[in-house]
C-alpha cells in the first residue's frame, strides 16, 4: 500500500516513492525500508507490495542482471526471480507462490519497464504503481514530476505517506 512513479525525460529516468509501509492495514511509523531498490548507477527497482518479496528481490538483484534490455529480457529477469523466491522460501515452509505479489517499476540501462506478474510491458512516458496509483498518474498527465506526482498522491490516498525518495537514472548517450 503505496506509491512508486516515474517518468522519462529527454536525458534521464525519475523515480519516486513514498514512505509509507503497512503490516495488514496497520501502518509502521519510523520504518528504515526503502522502496525504490538503487543497485547501481544504471539499476533501480521500484517496489510496491509484500516487504518480504522486496527483501527477496533486493537480495536477488544484488547478483543478476536481465540478460537483454528489452521487454522480453525483463520477463526472464522476473521468471529467474520466481524460481529464486521459490527455492529460498521451501526450506521455511512457504507453499505461497510468490510469482505476482508484488508490482515493480524497473529502469534499467537508460529504458523504463513495468511489471506485475508476468506481465512486463515497456514504458515509453510515464508510470505509477501501487495503491496511490491513480493520483499519481492524473499529476503525471498534469505535467508533475514524479516526486510532485508522490505528494499529491500522499494528500488522497490514506495508504500514501510523505517523505518522498526519489532518484535518477542518466540515459546513455546515443553515438
């Protein structure tokens, strides 16, 4: 229950989120967990969702990479985490598929990619996740940042808390 946008722009990728984080539907003041998952100079995940499937991916991020930048490269990305989920949480017990639980924003290499499930598709303008989502958008389409875009989320959704994060992401150069 939050809030994750971003948006392209001529020479660089926005990414925000908020700082809001729940157990059921009670929210965690004073939490250290971040959402939006900066791996490096030309990585960033954004996370909506269970926090243990973030701390799950965070994890398996540190060490993979998509093989390709595309769509279908991220899908394998998302498979590949899947089956890393899975593996990890059978010597606990968990029977739960994880596959799907969470929604992501993915910049990587310069292009942005959204991702439920297996449904992965390329963003070519701009893109909210999670439940301020659709205020969120309405400020993008409106010209907002994304971090303009996350306050006003913050002011209509009871699931959407201030701060905001946000990073950036420099497209590469084209020769």
């Amino acid at each position: 229950m939050s809030v994750v946008c971003a948006k392209i722009y001529d020479n660089y990728i926005t990414i925000a989120s908020d700082s809001g984080v729940y157990a059921s539907d009670t929210r965690i003041p004073s939490t250290t967990i971040e959402k939006l998952l900066h791996i490096d100079e030309d990585f960033i995940i954004g996370v909506c969702g269970d926090v243990g499937e973030m701390n799950l991916m965070r994890w398996f991020a540190q060490e993979h990479r998509p093989v390709e930048n595309t769509e279908q490269g991220i899908f394998h990305f998302m498979g590949e985490f899947a089956e890393f989920c899975r593996e990890e949480l059978a010597p606990f017990g968990e029977d739960e598929d994880p596959e799907g639980a969470n929604e992501y924003l993915i910049v990587y290499q310069g292009k942005l990619y959204g991702c439920v499930g297996t449904q992965v598709h390329g963003i070519t303008e701009y893109a909210a996740i999670g439940a301020g989502a659709p205020y969120a958008l309405s400020a993008l389409v409106l010209g907002k940042s994304p971090c303009e875009a996350v306050r006003v989320a913050s002011e209509l959704c009871v699931f959407v808390h201030t701060p905001v994060y946000e990073c950036y992401i420099d497209k590469p150069k084209e020769e």
